[in-house]
C-alpha cells in the first residue's frame, strides 16, 4: 500500500524483477546445504502454458498472475544466489 493509502499493482515484469532482487538478496544461514538444494540442474516438472511478459498472450497461452511472476522470480534468483554462493566458497554443484 502505497502512503496515499492506494494499492499499485504492478506489471508481470516488474513482480519477476522483485522476487528476483528478493531471493538475491535473502538471508542464507548454512551455505553448503543451501547450494545442495538450489544449486542443481533444473528439471521442469510441468510444462503450463503460461505467459509471463507484460505483452497479450498468445493463442493457446493464459497470462500468468502477478504472484506467479513474483514466484518466478524468486526461483530464478534463489538459483543465482546459490550458482554465486558456490563459486564464492568453491563448493561442486549437486548432481
């Protein structure tokens, strides 16, 4: 909420820029068992078709939602965070 008491929504790409700065930036407590468990290959489970640029979706696309594209955001930045822990201790990624 904003101090004029308003709520600003925002754009999908501004919530992935957001979770992305969000995961950059948090805290890690235990190094070595945050790379094990973010530090990995990714595998997508499912394959949704969903839209995550401000742009219209495409045919046979749904436009993903603002916490979607925060969640998506965050994922990617936990996997920096963890790519940049690794190299900064010298730790092997998880296979």
């Amino acid at each position: 909420m904003l101090l004029d008491g308003t709520e600003r929504v925002g754009r999908p790409s501004e919530c992935i820029q957001r979770g992305f700065g969000a995961a950059l930036h948090q805290p890690v407590k235990d190094v070595e068992a945050f790379v094990r468990a973010h530090g990995g290959p990714y595998e997508k489970l499912i394959d949704p078709q969903l839209w995550f640029k401000n742009s219209e979706p495409p045919h046979g696309m749904q436009r993903a939602t603002l916490p979607m594209c925060f969640q998506k955001g965050w994922g990617s930045g936990t996997a920096a965070l963890a790519r940049k822990l690794r190299e900064k201790h010298g730790l092997h990624a998880p296979e």
